[in-house]
C-alpha cells in the first residue's frame, strides 16, 4: 500500500462529491427513486437501512470504488489467514496476528487459519466438560453447595464485551443461573457486589490475558480475602482465563484455566474464552454456539466485495463519508433495545482503543482524521436526556440506531392501541426521520435544521444469534475503517504512559524512596493536602 489514501481516484472523487452532499430536506427527499427500499441491504439476518445518510447513488458508488481500490476484502482475508499486521514498520511493535475471527471458524472442515481454529475448538471442549461438571455437580462449592453464580473479575477487553453481551442475553440464561461483574479497582465495586452473592455457591472467574493487569489482581486478591474470611478455600472457586505464559498461569490457585492467546486482541476477544466461560455457564453450551454460529455468519459476510451484500463494510463506508468527507467528529449508537445498554461501553473500547491512533503502519502521521469519539445509551430513554442536541446543537452527530422487531421477553401489553415494542419502534422511526428532515418554522427556536444522518440496524429479535452476529459486525466494521486509514487498529500504546505514571505515584504513597516527575510529587501534596 503505497502514497496517501488521499491521493486514491475514489478519494478524490469522494472529496468532489462532499462539496454537495445528498440534502435530505428536500420534499420527498427520502421517497424519491424508491430510496426508502433501495438503501437498504442484508447480512446474517440484520437489515441496515440507510435512506437516512447524505448519500446518492454516485456517493455510494464511490464508497465502494474505495473498498475495491484500498483492496479491504482481500486484506480482511490475510487477516483471517494469519498475516502478522498488528506491527508499525521500522519500530518495535507487538508484531502480532489477527486472529479473533478464529475462535468461531469452528463450523468449518476449512477453516481461514486451522491452527488457531482448532485451539479454540480444543478450549470449547474443555469449556463443554466444566459446563457439565458444574451441571452435574461433581464441581460444588466447598461447602458442597451447587454452583449457581458467577463473579468475572476484568477490566477492558476482559469486562466490557463479555459484561455487553451477558446484559444483553441475560433472557436467554438457564434457570438459577447469574454471572456478576467487578472491574474497577474502586473497593466499593468489588464491595458492592459481594455483598450480593453466597459465596458457598459462587465461582470467580480471573479474567486477564496479560495476567498482570493491576486492578485485576488487585480485585482478586481482595475476593480471595472475602472466601478466605467466610472459611472457603478459593482454590475450590476460583477459574483463570490467561495468556499462555501469563503470571496467572498457577493450576495450584484455579479450578480450572483456559487459555487466551496473543492474537487475539482484548477488545475482540468476547468469543474467546474471555466472554465464552461465563457465557457458557449461563447461558449453556447450546446458546453460547449459538451466539458463536451468528458471529461466523456475519464474519463470512465481511469477506462479500459487494457492499449491499456485507453490511460490516457497508457501515464501515458510510462510517468513512461522515467522519472523512462530512467531517463530523463523534458518532452515536443509540441501541433502542434496552438489553443492548453496555453495547455502546464495548464500542467505545472496541473502536476508540482500535482507531483512536495518529500514526501509520508505515510510523509516519496520518493525513486524514481515523477513529471517531463513540458513545451512547439506549432509546427512548436518550430522547429524554441529549436527544436536543442532536436535533438543534451546533454539532452534527451521526447515529447508527439499532433495533429489534420482536421483544426478548415477549411480555407486552396493548396500551392506548399500541404496544410497548411499537412505542419503541415507532420512536426509533421517528428520530431517524426528524433527523434527516428537520422541519421549517418561523419560530427559530423550533425550527430543525435536519439533514442529520443516520443507518437503522434491524433485526427480527435479540437472541444469542443475533448477538453473535452484532457483535462481528462491528468489529469488522472497525477493523476495515482501520484499513482505510491505514493504521495498527491491533495495539494500544496510548494507554502505556497512565499505567506508568499512575504506578510511580503508587511507589510514592507507599514511601519507596525513587525520583519521580516533580510534578506528580507536587500533585499528590496537592491532593492529600
Ligand atoms: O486482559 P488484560 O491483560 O488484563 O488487559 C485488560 C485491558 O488492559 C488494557 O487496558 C488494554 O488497553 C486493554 O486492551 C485490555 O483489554
């Protein structure tokens, strides 16, 4: 890959195009040429509709003339296969594979990279054997109580996808069953969710591919004291998921350990063992396939060149035009599911740690704007709370809204003839369109400026497929906007220099007699002043 992505035909004529962006204010902007139907396409049963995007038919034209210039399925495809791109040229770098598409290219006799499939394969199993010594009881609490909840302690990539994604499914969990989370090395984290687990009864899954990771141990050392202190042996409870190799690597402190590997990021590591134990206890062996096929479906999909017919490039594109040619600085995933209320948290990881970068693969700067600033909460309820500024700020905010035809529960109630799930699906419609179309008055203080993008991600219902699915396509989403900018979407140097900071104060407090930066002394003076 050589030159600027700037200097690309279809980036040229993308920044031609941008002068005039499609004005969705126009009457019958959204009706014309059929474009309510024809901006519309499908990928392992999720449906992104995207009449509501300033784009036209010579746009999207462009967009995918990009993919096909920039090579992006030919290069997700080396990915898959095992090419070591997690490295910056001419630096020391973590000169990795990408690999986490492996831990559900398990449905295949061909998988993209045998090895690696078939040591995620070889974990399942050993999942699948704890899954039924749990369920059969041969593994019990110390006490002799069966096992019925689980505590994840991580933080990260080993908290906030697997955390996602267990808030998401928790309809889906088998009776008696509850999986916990504490990340934060705040004691009232930990403190607050001890207090509402047996511990007689409760597994701890240790979760930290490094092994190392200071609040991690931090909170496992302080769960240990908890069952030391309630007389329970920890060892009886406690399971590691780790790097090969990892400090945490120890069969004398764990139950059982499964193993994570270093081709697989933490951001992308929710269908390794990372989210797969506590998945499996909870959701059962059967589920947690499920959820695994939905991801391998949407990742076949990511390999489609046409863009109607991969949904994770196509959201990548239109990511690309807002934030590269309509020069918008944040994006919005508005999940109008209330299950999906820690998806946003994961994104943010997943896209702002994979593409929040400056430099190249080459080590040189970048040219062009790359990651965008991700958040978001769930609708309605953020139509009650920064909904104003979206439709009448001095900032644009592109949104991806995401929903669901069908109710997980299915517990629903007509109310003045619609509804809840209607209520909600209607709002979501709602906003799209106010967004786009804005709304003229004479009073300016309610006028809507509209022309305010937005894609509706639909699917028929949240189950662990659809979960699966969601899940893949927003890191394969991630990973080809990575492409386009050409950087390392796979290390996260800019969260090295905190840690070490954070660790000399750390010595301070602890009286260590070492030089540290004067100014950090001064602070902490400052702070306990
Ligand atoms: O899983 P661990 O090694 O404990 O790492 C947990 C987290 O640590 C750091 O914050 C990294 O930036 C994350 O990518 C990682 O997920």
């Amino acid at each position: 890959m050589n030159g600027s992505i700037i200097d690309s035909p279809a980036w040229q004529k993308l920044s031609l195009l941008a002068r005039q962006p499609y004005d969705l204010t126009k009457p019958g902007a959204l009706s014309a040429d059929n474009r309510l139907a024809s901006f519309t396409a499908t990928s392992a049963g999720l449906r992104l509709l995207f009449a509501t995007q300033r784009v036209d038919g010579q746009v999207l034209a462009a967009l995918q003339h990009l993919a096909d210039e920039q090579n992006l399925i030919g290069r997700l495809r080396e990915m898959k296969a095992g090419a070591v791109i997690n490295r910056i040229v001419g630096w020391p770098s973590e000169n990795r594979q990408v690999l986490h598409t492996s831990t559900r290219d398990i449905f295949t006799d061909k998988p993209a990279e045998p090895e690696s499939a078939s040591r995620a394969r070889r974990e399942l199993n050993k999942l699948e054997q704890f899954v039924q010594d749990v369920d059969s009881g041969r593994l019990h609490g110390a006490g002799g109580k069966p096992f019925r909840t689980m505590i994840n302690v991580g933080i990260g990539g080993s908290d906030l996808g697997p955390r996602a994604v267990h808030e998401a499914l928790q309809a889906f969990y088998r009776e008696g069953r509850q999986v916990r989370f504490i990340a934060n090395v705040d004691p009232d984290d930990a403190a607050r969710v001890l207090a509402s687990c047996d511990l007689e009864e409760t597994l701890v899954t240790i979760v930290s591919k490094s092994g190392s990771t200071l609040e991690t141990l931090t909170n496992e050392a302080l769960v240990r004291a908890a069952f030391e202190r309630a007389g329970l042996d920890s060892s009886r409870h406690f399971l590691a998921v780790t790097g090969i190799g990892s400090p945490m690597e120890d069969p004398q402190r764990y139950l059982r350990s499964f193993s994570m590997f270093d081709s697989i990021g933490g951001r992308y590591s929710t269908t390794s063992m990372v989210g797969g134990v506590s998945l499996g206890f909870a959701l059962g062996m059967d589920q947690l396939l499920a959820f695994l096929r939905g991801a391998a479906a949407m990742d076949a999909a990511a390999e489609e060149p046409d863009m109607y017919r991969n949904l994770p490039l196509l959201l990548a594109l239109l990511g690309i035009w807002n934030r590269n040619f309509l020069g918008y600085p944040t994006l919005a995933i508005l999940p109008y599911s209330q299950a999906l209320h820690r998806f946003p948290a994961h994104l943010q990881q997943c896209d702002m740690e994979s593409n929040g970068k400056a430099i190249t693969t080459d080590g040189e700067p970048v040219n062009v704007a790359t990651g965008p600033i991700v958040w978001g909460e769930p609708g309605t309820n953020g139509q009650h709370a920064f909904y104003q500024l979206l439709h009448q700020g001095t900032d644009i905010v592109p949104v991806e809204f995401i929903g669901f035809l069908q109710s997980q529960h299915q517990q629903d109630l007509l109310v003045a003839g619609t509804t809840s799930q209607q209520k909600l699906l209607a709002n979501l419609l709602a906003q799209a369109v106010a967004l786009a179309c804005g709304r003229a008055n004479d009073n300016p203080n309610q006028r809507f400026a509209g022309n305010r993008p937005s894609s509706i991600l639909v699917g028929e219902r949240l189950d662990p497929y659809a979960m699966g699915s969601l899940l893949s396509l927003y890191e394969a989403k991630i990973v080809f906007q990575g492409f386009v900018w050409r950087i390392n979407s796979f290390d996260q140097e800019g969260v090295q220099l905190g840690k070490i900071l954070a660790t000399d104060l750390l010595e301070l407090m602890q009286g260590v007699d070492r030089t540290v930066p004067s100014e950090l002394s001064q602070f902490l003076r400052e702070l306990e002043r």
